[in-house]
C-alpha cells in the first residue's frame, strides 16, 4: 500500500500526556474516595472527559445530578490545564518530532484525531502547530472507538481513508482506526493491549516511515 497521509493521536502517541490527564483523574478520585483499580488507567486511555468522568464514578454515577457531573469534569480539566501550562517541545515522545518534521518535508499532509479540546492548546505548546493540515473536532464526531474522527480527519486532508495511516496508543482508538474504511492502525504502544492493529510499535521513533512512504513520493516525482 502507498500511503498518502498520516493522522496522529496526541495523548501518550505525540507528546507524555496521557500521563497529566491520568494523573488529574487520579486527584479526582481520590477526592471523591473511588477506588482506582488496575485496569483504570488503561480503561481511560484514550476516552472522551464525560465517559472518563464515568469511569472514575462506576456504581456511584448514579448519585450524582448532570449539573454535579459537568463540575466534576470541569475540575479535572482545571487541573488537567494547569498540568499542561509547563509544557515545551521537550515532553515530545521519542521519535515524535523527528516523524512530524519527516512527513512535512516531504509534503505529505498530516492531520490531528484526538479526543481532546485541549488538543490545540498542547501542540502550540509543543512548538508542532505547523506541522498539521487539519485539526479534527472531537465535538463534531462520535467519541474513538466510534470511527468518526478518523474519518473526518481523513476528509479534512481529502485524503481516502484506505491511504492514510495513523497512530494510536489506546484500543478504543486502533478500534477506531480499524472501523474507518481500510485506514492502516499503527498501535504505538505494547501488543497486549493494542493487538488488533495492523503493525505495533514501542514508540514513533520505531516506525520508519521510508517503508510506508516512500513510494509515494517516487510516484508523485513520476506521474
Ligand atoms: C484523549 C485522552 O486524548 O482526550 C483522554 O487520551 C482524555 O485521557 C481525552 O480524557 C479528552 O481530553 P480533554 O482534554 O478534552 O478533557
Ligand atoms: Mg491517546
């Protein structure tokens, strides 16, 4: 396959985020006394803030009044954003910046699938704005693993989906991936949890994207 674009995760795939959501609901479970059980972390990985929110309540969701709830969820992201404010270009995941500035170079359009709204806010921080075409916006599709804002990343760069490649660090996002109309899943992180992808990877800085490529830019060089 000659790939013509590339969609990126951002939290725990671009930059060590993951961990500041993570630990911002930690915080916030401990405060409301919910136990975090082994497979909490890996539970919110990659989940949009209300259905995280409801992770960390479990069986108390319930007790709580949707006003309480949207309080809740803002608190983190106070934290969440405080977390972020000390951010710069060296929270970059290894390879992340070297893969960015590759693709760019070569004109090939990148374009952002997170689940986050303060997606845009992390990659100024980052200092890789940029870098991307398009930005898609998580509240214009149905949470990962829905495959919606693959898609609309996709069509953002009018790129079919079939040609692009993207990456992920959690399950509900390489479901996602999958479910998105012959997009390629590149599962950045541990075969354990990210076994339904189509090629897994420590980190970015273990994808050479030559291999993926490079044909393209031939082809494109030829017709
Ligand atoms: C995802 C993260 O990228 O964004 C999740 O993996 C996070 O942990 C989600 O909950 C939503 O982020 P935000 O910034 O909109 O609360
Ligand atoms: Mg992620």
């Amino acid at each position: 396959m000659i790939y013509r674009a590339a969609i990126f995760d951002l939290d725990g795939v671009i930059a060590d985020t993951a961990r500041l959501h993570l630990q911002a609901w930690r915080q916030l479970a401990e405060a409301l006394q919910r136990p975090w059980a082994d497979d909490t972390e890996e539970k919110l990985k990659g989940l949009e803030r209300m259905a995280s929110l409801e992770v960390i309540l479990g069986g108390e969701s319930g007790n709580f009044s949707e006003e309480t709830k949207l309080a809740l969820a803002s608190r983190k992201n106070s934290r969440y954003q405080e977390l972020i404010r000390s951010l710069s270009p060296e929270d970059l995941l290894p390879g992340a910046g070297k893969l960015l500035a590759w693709l760019y170079e070569r004109k090939i359009p990148i374009a952002l699938a997170s689940a986050s709204k303060n997606a845009p806010a992390v990659l100024q921080a980052l200092g890789i704005s940029d870098f991307f075409s398009y930005i898609a916006d998580p509240e214009q599709s149905a949470p990962k693993p829905s495959p919606e804002i693959f898609l609309a990343a996709a069509q953002g760069l009018q790129v079919e989906a079939e040609f692009c490649i993207a990456f992920e660090d959690a399950a509900a996002g390489v479901t996602a991936i999958k479910a998105a109309q012959g997009m390629t899943a590149v599962g950045v992180g541990s075969e354990s949890t990210l076994g339904s992808a189509d090629y897994i990877v420590g980190s970015l800085e273990m994808f050479d994207p030559k291999d993926f490529f490079l044909s393209a830019i031939r082809a494109a060089v030829v017709s």
